[in-house]
C-alpha cells in the first residue's frame, strides 16, 4: 500500500520521471533481488494505478527509445463524471444502495470515489432521498467484471430444491430486481440461458477464460423474468375487500379505497390466487367460482397442516446446512482508492471534521486514523525522505497537506458504473419529483462509461420480482404476492404519485414551526383491521431495498415512527381530526400486531424458500428427501403479520413448526377466510 502511494506521489509531483530513476527512489524496487524483479513489482504497480482511474501515462524518450518516461496526465479525462451538486447528490444516494461492508470490491470504492470528485452534496436533496440497501453480497465484484470482461464465471449454487450444484456461466447481465440481485446468462452445463438468484451463489465466483457464446445484443432482465412467470388461464376477477385494505389489489384495478367490491384486471390464476392469499385476512374471491372454490381448498389444507402442535423432534434431529463458502476480504485497490479519495476530500476544504469524514466514506473513526496514518509515511520519493504528506487529526479535525498529486477525480470502472445504475434503479420507485434528476444522473453514467453492454445497464435498471421460474427465481416480498407484468413492490397509480408528491415538498420544509411541513395521512396498517389517521412531520425516506418507509415524528404516537409510503392510503387535508385505528371499521378481524418473540421454526418446500430469504433466516436445516426437498428455516423474533400473510400466499408449501400460538393463530386465519370464501353471501 505504501510503496503504491509513494510510485503515485513520485510520477505525480513531477512533470515526468524516468523508469531508472523511479527504480532508484522508491525503496521496494531499490531493494528488490534483480531488475527482472523490480519490472514485474512495477508493472502491477502500473495495473493497479490504472484501475484506480488514475491516468498513468508512459512515453518514450525521442532521442532515446530505451528511455521510458511516466506522468499523471493533468488534462480533464472524458470518464471523470461533469456533474451538478444535484446529480452528484443523486449519485451519492445511489451508491448507499450497496455499498456494504460485506460487499466488497466495487461496492467499496464507488463511495470514495465519488468524494474524490470534489463536489458538496446537496443537504436537502439528500434528506429526501431514500436510505437503505439493496443485497449487499461478496459475490457482487466477480460477477459484474465478468460481465464487462465478457468472461465465463464458476459458482457453487444452491437451486429452492436445496441441491447444491456446481455451475460454469457465461454472463450477459447482473442487475438488482425489487432489491435483490440476479444474473442471467449462458449456462454451459445446462447449454441453455439460465437466471440465477445472487444470493445464493454458496462460493466466491471465479472468472475464467473468455466467454464465447453469442451475447444477445439487448438484454432486459424485468423481461427475462417475466418469461419465466407460470400460471395461465387469465381472466378479471371479482373481489370483496375490507375498506382500505388489499391496496395492491385495489391499484391494480383503479378501485375506490373505500369499495367493498371491485373487478380486477385479466391476471393469470396464479398470480391473482397468491395475491388474494396474501391479503387473506381482508379479501375475498368472489368469481370466477371455480377460483373461488380452488382458494377455500388451500385455506383448509393450511389450517389442518397447523392443527395441533409441530414436530420440533425432527427439527431437532435434521442436519444443518454448510454455511456458503464466500470469503470477504478488502483488496489493496479498496484501501488506495479510500486513501486517495480522503487526501482529495481533505485538501478541497483544507480541514474536516474527523467524525464528518468518517460518517461520509462509511467507515469507523478507527479505520479513517488507521488510514490517516499510512498517509503519514508516504509521499514523493524523488526527494528522499523530506518531502512526505503531512496529515493531522489532533483533536477532532482531519488537515492533509503537501499531498497535491492525490487531489484529483478517480474515474469510475465500468463495474463501478453498473453499480451505481444499479443504486439508481433502487432509488427510483422513491424517487417522486426528484426522477428527472434520477435520469440525468443515469445519462452521465452511460456517457462516461467504456465498455459496460447495454445488457448491464437494462438489468442495473429492472425493478421486479418474478414468480418461480427454473433456476429458483423466488417472489422476494414478505406476506405481499408478486408482481406479475407490472410494478411489483414499488408505489403505483396515481395515489402514489400524490402520496410521494406531498411527502417530498414536506421533506423539503426545514423549519420545524413551518405547518407546511407537516402532513396529516390517512395510514393503512397491515397487522390490524381499519386504518388510522395521523399528523406527521416527515424526517427522511428509507428503503430496505424492496420496500419504501416514511420516518416521521408522529404527533399521535409523540414519538418517531416508520410508516410503509404503499400504506399511506392518502393525504388528507390539514385539520382533519386524529384518531388510532378503528377495529370496527374492519368487523372482527385478528389483531396480528407486533413480533413473534423467540424462535420461530418452518417448514418450507421449494416454492416457498423465499420465506426463509425475506425474513433473513439464521440457520436452515436439511429435511425432506432427495424427491421430495424441504429445508427447516430458524427465524428470530419476526414481525408477526408479515410472516403469517406469507404463510397463507406460499398455498401450504410452507408450514410452521414451532411456536404452537403462531399454528394456532394460522389456524384462526386459515379457517375465518376458508368460511368467508364458502359463505353463501360470497356467491355474486
């Protein structure tokens, strides 16, 4: 690290230095055993320089041709990004998308880099934007250099059948779909294109040799997914719903909130089957009959499934399943790039606060003096000793000084680029009046970029989830059916249009005394029956990737509170009175508020894995046979509502063990919808 920092300060203090005289001052290759050596030290030096985005340029001598001069090139480079404080503030909330920890590689440089760009963000613009993440997993770096590089991959995949498999694919496309990640390309065991879900690649990927089956000139992966979706036999169905409830249902049909029956669109039977599951508690199917009749059949195979207490015995006996194999280490690239980025920040503001600093690269005031120090013992070696980086941070403030070759812009690779896409397409369901600034921020990125295929770029901006397709491609909501040729997760219609105006013009209201920053909204809680109406005052928008949350300080609650922006069912004119939620608007339906404390044990076959994805598992355990495949997932203290409406929407594929109070309220469910779905009154 230090021997890369010293080449980086040497070549750039100067105009040009000559390869002998690099070798002479920088004390690695002075010492190395032979000049054959020092060559290969330096022409790694010379790759990792590059990959920075730093612009290394080497010239030979016009007298002499065994004379090699190097130089940073001072000229504006065409891939350093030319962006407006607001693009630059898009582009930043991007790259929270995924950049953590665990991600590595390029998840950890896109962040640095962007600071090394120089600008201020905008602090209101970053306020309204949403916070949150997307997957952030190891396996990420590999997966996009091979699709750039135009490289074949080797993995370890575990398919929802529970088969751990060893695969070779040549990728077209790795994008993030409703918050989750996917790559999709030729699979050469298979010899056909497969889609395999990030997630669960169980070893670090290893790029191979070059990919040689045709790419498809285009590729977009909400269509790649939509092809994989099963279920025919379209027809418009005939619900009846509580009032302000089955919002998913209700915007797909342009219904009324308050309409106690509505038509929806022709769906296929199974995508309509599993979204009336998952909002069992409120809806029922009233035709076609023969869906109807097909539903009731589900909701008593799950209630008999709970009846009684679970087999815990064979929980306890099943084996567990090998932890994935994925290493996470920081690269010297990943350091570098940070060092550079933090030298650059510093010097462009002449002083920082220690703990700003920190906070803007994402790391621990450890690590930022970690790093501090390191710089501390670096600079140009062309002058011995006497000319190294002065760096301070005595009492809480970062100076960097005589550190000018590292004040400048690192370009983006085109892995970094495709990440950012993809931090911008997670950005984007959220994004409400700010989604101009979303695009020309996309443009920049597409414009400074070398050789990212417009296969990357299409799955980078996919926003769905898919039903159960051949390679385990999984709904990702939790307790919500998927999306089927439409928006998924995301806000849709002109409801939230409306919601998301008027929190963003809240948001963009700084005085606390200001009324005009504060909303009174009607709120549709999915753990309990009727609605609420509430005057909040909103701090931020959050996302966890699949879905978007409103934090605001909620007068009704005199507290900070996290509302769910799909379940605000409108925003209702100032001076409307406050009231809790109203049982009685929604007749006797279960209360299914709060968290199951402890443990939480399933039984889950392969169509309802995701259960175990969406509600981050901590162990699986082996069940079922080599024919018949099932996994036993721990859950700890899960939010109660969610889990029971994804039990309902898995259609009995999923069964829960452990506790016997959360059979028994499954049980309740199960058999209130099963009646209301046999009700002679349920008949049009």
């Amino acid at each position: 690290m230090e021997r890369l920092l010293n080449v980086i300060m040497t070549i750039g203090s100067r105009r040009r230095i000559d390869r002998s005289k690099l070798f002479q001052v920088i004390p690695d290759y002075a010492a190395a055993p032979s000049e054959t050596a020092a060559e290969r030290m330096f022409e790694r030096d010379k790759a990792a320089i590059l990959d920075l985005g730093l612009p290394l340029v080497s010239e030979p001598d016009v007298l002499d041709e065994n004379t090699v001069y190097y130089r940073l090139d001072t000229t504006p480079g065409h891939a350093v990004l030319d962006l407006t404080t607001q693009e630059y503030t898009v582009l930043l909330a991007a790259s929270r998308a995924w950049d953590d920890a665990a991600a590595g590689g390029a998840a950890r440089r896109v962040r640095s880099k962007l600071l090394s760009l120089g600008h201020d963000a905008d602090p209101d613009l970053l306020r309204r934007a949403p916070r949150g993440s997307v997957e952030s997993l190891p396996v990420l770096t590999p997966l996009l250099e091979a699709v750039t590089s135009a490289s074949a991959v080797s993995f370890d995949y575990r398919a929802t059948t529970g088969a751990l498999t060893s695969r070779t694919v040549e990728p077209w496309v790795v994008g993030v779909h409703d918050g989750h990640w996917y790559v999709h390309g030729y699979d050469r065991d298979r010899e056909d294109a497969r889609v395999f879900r990030a997630s669960r690649i169980e070893s670090f990927p290893r790029v191979g040799g070059a990919a040689p089956w045709p790419r498809p000139s285009r590729v977009d992966l909400a269509e790649v997914l939509g092809r994989l979706q099963t279920g025919g036999d379209p027809a418009p169905a005939v619900i009846e719903a509580s009032p302000y409830k089955a919002l998913e249902l209700r915007d797909r049909a342009g219904a009324p909130l308050e309409a106690k029956r509505f038509e929806t669109p022709i769906l296929p039977r199974s995508a309509l089957r599993r979204l009336v599951l998952g909002s069992a508690r409120w809806t029922t199917l009233v035709d076609p009959a023969p869906w109807r009749a097909e539903i009731a059949q589900i909701l008593s195979r799950i209630a008999e499934q709970h009846e009684g207490p679970g087999d815990l015995a064979a929980v306890q006996a099943a084996p567990a399943r090998p932890a994935p194999r994925i290493r996470v280490s920081s690269s010297g690239s990943d350091q570098l790039s940070r060092l550079i980025s933090e030298a650059s920040y510093v010097q462009s503001r002449d002083e920082v606060d220690l703990a700003e600093l920190a906070q803007a690269l994402g790391i621990s005031q450890q690590q930022l003096i970690a790093d501090l120090q390191v710089l501390f013992v670096c600079g140009d070696m062309g002058t011995g000793f006497e000319d190294l980086i002065e760096a301070e941070w005595e009492q809480g403030t970062v100076r960097v000084r005589n550190a000018e070759p590292l004040r400048r812009a690192l370009r983006l690779s085109d892995v970094e680029v495709t990440a950012l896409l993809a931090g911008l397409a997670a950005l984007e369901p959220a994004a409400g009046e700010e989604v101009r600034l979303v695009a020309a921020a996309r443009q920049k990125l597409l414009a400074s970029r070398d050789t990212v295929t417009e296969g990357a770029d299409a799955g980078a901006r996919a926003g769905t989830a898919a039903q159960t397709g051949p390679e385990g491609v999984t709904p990702s909501g939790a307790g919500e059916a998927s999306e089927v040729n439409g928006t998924g997760a995301q806000l849709i219609g002109s409801r939230a249009e409306t919601v998301l105006g008027a929190v963003h013009r809240a948001l963009a209201v700084d005085d606390p005394a200001d009324p005009s920053g504060a909303l009174t909204i009607r709120y549709s809680a999915p753990d309990r029956p009727g609605t609420s109406v509430r005057r909040i005052r909103p701090v931020r928008i959050e996302t966890d990737g699949i879905r978007s949350y409103l934090r605001a300080y909620c007068e009704l609650a005199q507290g900070e509170r996290r509302f769910r922006l799909d379940r605000v069912v409108e925003v209702l004119p100032d001076g409307a009175p406050q009231h809790p939620a109203d049982p009685a608007e929604a007749g006797a339906a279960l209360d299914l508020s709060g968290v199951v404390e402890g443990e939480v044990w399933l039984r889950l076959e392969p169509e309802a894995h995701w259960i175990a994805e969406a509600f981050d598992a901590r162990e699986l355990r082996e069940a079922g046979t080599e024919t018949q495949p099932a996994s036993y997932a721990r859950l700890v203290d899960p939010l109660r509502s969610p889990l029971v409406d994804a039990v309902l929407e898995a259609a009995g594929a999923a069964d829960v063990v452990h506790p016997t109070s959360l059979r028994d309220t499954i049980v309740t469910v199960s058999r209130t919808s099963e009646l209301r779905h046999r009700a002679s009154e349920a008949l049009p």
